[in-house]
C-alpha cells in the first residue's frame, strides 16, 4: 500500500525568504502522479503543482518549485519570495491512475507553514 | 464557471442519525471523488464515482455510501452515525481524460459534527 509521510507538522518563514517543505512517499509502482495542495483557512484545496514521476524534470510554478528524487522516493516543495498569502496548511498527495482513467490519492498529514511579516 | 460547490456547509447530527451531503462538479467535470477530513489531518479517501458508479474505494465500511447522477452531481450518505465520523467532508471533481492531467478540484467542504 501506499504511504506518504510529511515530517514536518509546523514552520514557519520570513517573508520574502525561501521555504522548504518535505515529503517522502512509499510505492511499489513506477507510474504515478505527486501533487502539493494548499489548504488555506478558508478550507478549500488548492492545486500547488504536479509532478508526473515519469518525468526527470522538476515541475515549476512561479515561485514554487519541487524536487523531485525518485529513487529516494522523495518529493519536496520549495517556495521562493514567501508572501503572507502562503499561509496555509500544505498537504503532499500521491495519485495512483488505473487503466480506467480513474484514480485514487493518498494524502499526507500535512505541514502548517505561517510566513511572518 | 462555478467551481465545485458543496451543500450543507454546517451540519449537526447527533449518533446514530443518518446524514446526506451533497456535491456539483465543477463545470464539465465527470468524476467525484469523496473525502474526510478529520481536525489536524489530511484528507482520506472515501470513493469515486464515474459513470454513476463507484470506480474506486478506501478503507471505509459500508455505512458510507454515495450516489452519481445523470447530470455528474453526487451524495455521500453516511448511516448510523458515529462520534467519530465528526470531519469535514471534502468533495473533489475532474474529468477523465489525458487533457485534464489528473488534476483534482475541490469544494469548500461540509463541517459534519456528531453529537
């Protein structure tokens, strides 16, 4: 079964400064999806980035990027130029796809980052 | 475009109680995914509904239960309730097809409390 751990359950960063969140996952398969969600007070999920573990190359979004190590199982989100705005709970999700185009994710237990004025 | 809205935001129930929360689908979307959320922790899968039927699902009994209409909208229906199945319930919504790359919308939720 799959499995996805987020070590970290709190930070906290300077605004303007550079924040790392971690994620390590557990899979015996080789063709999934990683995906980091922002769950702002407000409780809705919002998609981060997407990263396809057939591609070597990391994903990026503006001020966030991942890096993305598939043989240590490893997917961690880097946020430059933090903004009070970031504020939020990050969840690291991972995606199985089967062959009907449906789905399942596993979610991790979150890290709740508090950018500071 | 609305996005994917969710019905009730607030409920109350007390155990044993039956509850039904409700989802639309952002627009074009075709597949529902259902998730609970408990205070401090990720989302956990519930099930997925396509076509009108349940494609996939977690480790849940089978006092939850859901339904996919014609028009894509769902209900997650919830019997005998339990303390513990106190959550925010999370709908997520997106279409099957290699465009849409797997990606996942999701509604504000539903705050479900069991006295």
């Amino acid at each position: 079964a799959q499995t996805v751990t987020q070590s970290q359950p709190e930070m906290s960063v300077q605004e303007a400064e550079t924040v790392t969140l971690s994620c390590t996952y557990d899979t015996s398969e080789n063709n999934y999806y990683l995906f980091w969600y922002k769950q702002p007070p407000s409780r809705q999920m919002i998609l981060v980035i997407r990263q396809e573990a057939y591609k070597q190359q990391n994903a990026t979004e503006n001020r966030f990027s991942v890096n993305f190590q598939k043989a240590a199982k490893s997917f961690s989100l880097k946020i430059s130029d933090s903004q009070l705005g970031d504020t939020a709970m990050y969840f690291c999700a991972f995606m199985t796809l089967f062959t009907s185009g449906t789905y399942k994710y596993i979610f991790g237990t979150g890290t709740r980052l508090k950018v500071l004025a | 475009d609305a996005g994917v809205t969710q019905s009730p935001t607030h409920l109350i129930k007390t155990r044993g109680q039956q509850v039904t929360l409700r989802c639309s689908p952002k627009s074009g979307h075709d597949t529902v995914s259902w998730y609970q959320q408990a205070l401090g922790q990720g989302p956990q899968f519930i099930f997925q509904y396509y076509e009108e039927e349940e494609r996939q699902r977690g480790n849940f009994p089978d006092r939850f239960s859901g339904h996919q209409f014609p028009n894509y909208s769902s209900e997650l229906n919830v019997n005998a309730l339990l303390l513990g199945d106190s959550a925010l319930y999370l709908c997520a919504s997106s279409l099957v097809s290699a465009l849409a790359k797997n990606i996942q919308y999701f509604g504000a939720g539903t705050r479900l409390s069991v006295l």
